[in-house]
C-alpha cells in the first residue's frame, strides 16, 4: 500500500500544524524512525560473530544510513522553518506600477 493510505492520519495532522512540506518531512522522520526500531530488534538476534554484544555489520550499516538519512531530514526541516519565519519577518516590497496612461 501507499505510505500517503497507510499513515494518513498522520499525515494529515503534520500538514495541518507544519504545512504540507514539513509535514510530510515529519512523517519521514517517523518512518524512519520506526525502522530504526525494526532493525535495532532485529538486531537482538542477529549479532556479529566477532562480538556478540554488537549487532551484525550489516544492521550497523543500515542504522548508520538511517540516521543519516533522519539528520539530512531533520535539517531540510529547519532550512523550511528558518524561511518561514524569515518571509514572516521581513516587509514585502509594494508592487507600486510606475506606468502613467
């Protein structure tokens, strides 16, 4: 199913309170999250031959892409808010047409 079907609660509730960019970022934020959580149970049972007390390298390699990919969201978000609140701030110049008929 579509993830727009599967959390659309979500995502309406995100884009009422953020805007619709935000907030579909916000529910990007969630998934990924909650694959974190997938893989880090995952990760109880499959431990590295090396060290049993670590997860196996390839769940490290997920989780650490994964956590990239929440850092590189988490700072789309920020660029979008600091606009936001910049546009709020600052006057709008006045669209005064200098043509004289």
């Amino acid at each position: 199913m579509s993830v727009f079907y599967d959390r659309q609660q979500e995502l309406e509730k995100y884009e009422f309170m953020m805007g619709e960019a935000r907030g579909r970022l916000a529910v990007t934020l969630d998934t990924l999250t909650d694959a974190l959580i997938l893989v880090g149970q995952h990760g109880v049972y499959c431990t590295s031959a090396r060290n049993p007390n670590v997860p196996a390298i390839d769940l490290q390699a997920i989780v650490t892409n994964l956590n990239g990919a929440k850092e590189l969201v988490a700072s789309v978000m920020e660029k979008l808010r600091q606009e936001r609140e910049a546009a709020e701030i600052s006057p709008r110049p006045l669209n005064i047409s200098s043509e004289t008929k």
